[in-house]
C-alpha cells in the first residue's frame, strides 16, 4: 500500500479525473518501489497518461522534483529504467 503522501498537485489546474490519474500514477509509483517485482505494464500506460495530462516540461519537472523531495522516488529515472527494460 502506497505510504500517506501529500502528492505535488496543483489541485485548481486540473479536472476530477486527471487529478485522480494523477494521484494513481503517483501511488503506483510508491507501490513499485515498494514492490518492484509486481508487473509494470500498468504502471507504463500510467506513466502515459500522467504524461498526457501534465503536457508541460515544467510542471512534470516540478512534480517530480517536489515528490523526489517528499519520497526519494524520481519519476523520470524510474519511468526511464522501465521504458528501457521493456
């Protein structure tokens, strides 16, 4: 189970639905780090669509950096790895 975090969401900038992609791409995420040998097909296509939604360098660059602050979990080097794995 993904641990309490306060996720890096500019809650006002995005719609119900893409707040809850969002925010499952982000526990997935911690989930993954947790349980690294779980399947990442899912994690991948919630990467994608947690891509979708940002569409925007600098607003992918501060979640990550600000989640990285919070859990020590990089998204882009972590989504990196997966990609490459594949």
């Amino acid at each position: 189970m993904a641990t309490e975090t306060s996720y890096p969401i500019d809650y006002n900038a995005y719609d119900t639905l893409e707040i809850i992609a969002l925010v499952e791409f982000l526990a997935a995420l911690e989930e993954y780090h947790q349980h690294p040998t779980q399947p990442t097909a899912p994690l991948i296509e919630q990467y994608h669509e947690f891509r979708r939604i940002l569409a925007n360098k600098a607003e992918e660059k501060r979640i990550d950096d600000a989640f990285y602050a919070q859990t020590g979990i990089r998204i882009f080097q972590t989504m990196q790895t997966l990609l490459e794995s594949r």
